[in-house]
C-alpha cells in the first residue's frame, strides 16, 4: 500500500494564498515542468480536502470559507515574494 504523501502541491496562485491565510504551512514553492510555472507546496492535512471542496463549489456555512482581508492580502504578498525568490 502506498503511503500517503505529507505534502499537498497545487498550482493555483488564489487557492494557495486562501490555504497560507487559513493557517496551512506553506512549505515551498517549486518549478514545473512548463516555463515560468511554479507549484506551491503545503503540508497536508485531514481538513484541507474539505477546505478546497467548500472553496471551489461553496457552501451554506459562510464560516468555513471566511478569512481576514488582512490575512489574504499578507498571503498574497507572501506568495509574490517567494515567486520572485524562485527565478
């Protein structure tokens, strides 16, 4: 049986910005294998399949997808400069 990988990778800069501002720890930021791509990488967690799924289809529990415009805003400024670091 495989093991689980502990590290959940993705490449949609908002959907990266709304993990790191919910609290997930940004571990990294990676090249792919197309030019001037990169893939951002957290370490994963039971909640984050539940997080993503609310985050691309809604749902009626405002809560679960509400963060801070400060906290979202620092995220995005944060991901900028660890892609500008990555080049």
């Amino acid at each position: 049986m495989k093991k689980p990988d502990k590290y959940y990778r993705l490449t949609s800069f908002y959907i990266a910005a709304f993990l790191l501002a919910k609290g997930y720890d940004l571990v990294g930021v990676e090249p792919t294998e197309q030019p001037r791509r990169f893939q951002f990488v957290f370490i994963d967690t039971p909640t984050r399949a539940k997080l993503l799924q609310v985050f691309n289809f809604g749902s009626d529990n405002v809560d679960e997808v509400m963060c801070d415009a400060r906290k979202l805003v620092a995220a995005i400024k944060t991901l900028k400069d660890k892609l500008y670091q990555s080049k």
